[in-house]
C-alpha cells in the first residue's frame, strides 16, 4: 500500500468533538486485512427502530459491498442494523469470490450482533482486484461486538482511512419543536472523487424519527447539492457508499422537516468540503461558480469540466492565474456557451468581461489572489438563469507520488 503522507496543509486543525448520537455504538480493531500497523475494521451496530437509506456508485464495476447493500436499503426498520467498514481491500472486481466473501462476513455479523442478515450492511475501500482475507475479519467480530461504545465514532472515522492525511467528521444539534435533535457523520476519501456518487465512504447518524421513504428521499436530494458536487480527479470509485442511520432514540419527528434537512445539508457539505481538502497531494481549496448558464444542468456540466481539467488544476498549484485554461475547459464541456457573452473571475477580480480580456483587469491583483489556499473561480454565461457551485482542489507531484506507488 501506499506509504504514509504528511497531514494535508487543507487539514482542520483537529477532528471535531461530534454530539453522541443515541441508539448508535461503534468499535474499530486492527484485523490485518491489508495493514499490519493500524486499525483497519469499524463495525456501527444501531438499536432496533433504525431507518436506513443510502445512495452508492453507479460504476458498472461497483464492487460486491455496493450490490449486497443496495439490494438491502429500503427494508422495514422495526429491527437493529449493522454496519461493517474494513480498509486496505475494496473487495472489487473479485468475482465470485467477492460475493462469497460478502455473503460468509454478513452472516457472521448477524450471528454475533443479534440483527437480521438484511439489516447488516458492509463496505470495503482499498486496492481493487484482490480477493479479501475476510476470516481475519470474522475472528475479529467478538471482540468488536463486546467493546462497542457510543463515544467511539471518532476511532471509527480513523480506522476507515486509507490515503486520507486526517479523519473526517462533521456533526450539529438542531431544535425542531423546541426539542433537540443530534446529528454526527464520519467521512473517508482522498483520491477517485468525482460524481456518482463522489467517490468515498461517508456514515451519518441521527437520534431524529424519520420515514425510511422521507430518509431516502432527503439523503438522494442533499446529495446532490454536496458529494456530487466535489471532485478531485475525475474518477469514480467502485466503492462509493453514502449511509444515513436515523435511531429514532430522540422521539422527535423530523420526518419531511425543513429545519431537520438544513442542518444535515450543513453535515454533508462539511465532510465533502473535508474530503476534497485533504485530496491526495492537494494544496489548494477551490470553488467553481457557475452563473448565467442556460440551465442548471449545463451549469453543472461547465463547473465539472473546469474543476476536472488538468491543465486548470496545474495552473492553480502553480499559482499562475491563466483564464485561457479556463476558456479551453468551457469550449469542450459540451454545454451550451456562447464565447462573446462569457465573463471569468478570479475572486474579486474580473478577468475576462463578454469574451475579451477586462480593460480593467491586473494580473498582479489575480496572480495574488491565487496565493491563497482557499480560491474562488466564477463564471457567467449571460445566457440564462442555470447556476451551480463546486468545489475541487489543484493537481500537484504529490498526487502522481501517492499514485504512482499505491500498491507498493
């Protein structure tokens, strides 16, 4: 695997003190899947009442994890549920074997847990390709089923990593009728992030009462706005998972609750604000604003070809403020563009203005810009009223090192 990197200079400066969501446990061990060093197993087991939804990858190679639970979601919640996360091996493109492997782990999951074979869930992310040694698992299940604790979900965050420089995680408490509700989320994921579903593994967790149905359908819409909406380098995992467990444990309905959607919106941008900044090798935060386009989804279209071209991102670690780049990424996206009516900005300063460089424009101001670690990329299309936001970060050598050598 690949060797150990240095904290991303994007990091936070510490993991985050999460709320203790009711009706959820978690334990993480060291079973030696792939690592020989580190924790590398998380198992979150949550009390019967539990709706679960989630959104996967739509990779025509999405591993035997991703189909095991996407037969699973959407299945009655009168019984407890599981979740086991392993690192180090994404138990893809495994064949038999992997549905094998995946079929052995949830039946010993079930048999040590006391919940039902369909309301036990599992994830792998790693190496591809590589029949996983899941018995090291298996003999590993007692001990994480006695030493489950509600307090540990930052250790779970930690044992989910694999080219991640930092744990993730985001939470918030919000009041709907006067009564509190909690919400706490882990994330991993450094590299193959793009859309469908943005390439990670990503856990939420509420004590609020919501319908299987209301959780589904508000899980998929935020998803959209926030994890479909980052990207570091176009490529899509075959092992993306997004999981939201609501416990019920608070008693307070949040079901199709305005206030309730707000404050998970907040959790979900957060982690995949984390995740792109600690993209692998990453230096420099960056948000792509589209305005003016003829509709959202050609918006979405040019923002996504801006924040996945290499020759953008390279000017960007290279603090060079080259609009032209910009200009190429627009031109081949494939959305409607007009060349005369677009304008490009590089924070606070206009650049390009209807299809010719600003009058006014002072690369000095721009190329000062581009100093920041944080950076803003706007522009308008003057064609209609389609807009979006997303969110990337910049291709450097430490990308290439940490890929070049990932399986070594």
């Amino acid at each position: 695997m690949a060797k150990e990197m240095p904290r991303s200079p994007l990091a936070p400066d510490h993991f985050p003190d999460l709320p203790v969501v009711d009706g959820v446990r978690f334990a993480t061990t060291a079973a030696g899947v792939v690592y020989s060093d580190r924790t590398d197993v998380m198992l979150a087991v949550m009390d019967p009442g539990t709706a679960v939804a989630g959104v996967f990858t739509k990779s025509s190679t999405r591993s035997a994890p991703v189909l095991d639970c996407q037969v699973k979601i959407g299945g009655p919640s009168d019984a407890g549920a599981a979740i086991l996360v392993n690192s180090g091996n994404a138990n893809a493109f495994t064949g038999h074997y992997g549905q094998t492997s995946v079929a052995e782990l949830t039946a010993a999951i079930a048999a040590t847990t006391d919940v039902p074979l369909n309301r036990v869930f599992t994830a792998s992310t790693g190496v591809i390709g590589e029949p996983m040694k899941h018995d090291r698992i298996v003999d590993k299940l007692l001990e994480l089923s006695d030493n489950l604790s509600t307090d540990a979900i930052r250790d779970a965050a930690q044992a989910i990593m694999t080219t991640d420089t930092f744990a993730k995680g985001a939470g918030t408490q919000v009041l709907i009728d006067g009564k509190p509700i909690t919400i706490a989320g882990i994330a991993k994921g450094s590299g193959m992030i793009a859309p469908d579903m943005a390439t990670m593994l990503v856990y939420i967790f509420t004590d609020a009462k919501v319908s299987q149905s209301s959780l589904q359908s508000v899980l998929a819409r935020l998803a959209d706005k926030t994890f479909n909406c980052i990207t570091v380098d176009s490529d899509t995992s075959t092992s993306d998972t997004l999981m939201l467990c609501a416990t019920g444990a608070s008693g307070v309905d949040a079901t199709e609750n305005d206030d309730f959607a707000d404050a998970l919106h907040g959790v979900m941008l957060d982690l995949a604000h984390q995740v792109v900044r600690d993209g692998e090798g990453a230096t420099k935060f960056v948000e792509i604003r589209v305005t003016g386009a003829a509709n959202d989804a050609d918006a979405k279209t040019h923002a996504m070809t801006i924040a996945n071209s290499p020759l953008v991102k390279t000017a960007i670690a290279g603090e060079d403020p080259n609009w032209g780049r910009v200009v190429m990424a627009i031109g081949k996206s494939g959305a409607v563009a007009d060349r005369d009516l677009i304008s490009i900005w590089f924070g606070d300063v206009l650049v390009a203005d209807k299809g010719w460089v600003s009058p006014d424009y002072d690369e000095a101001e721009a190329a000062e810009h581009m100093k920041d670690q944080s950076l803003r990329i706007r522009t308008d299309f003057g064609l209609g009223n389609g807009e979006t936001t997303v969110w990337t970060c910049d291709f450097t050598h430490g990308y290439i090192e940490i890929n070049a050598d990932y399986r070594s």
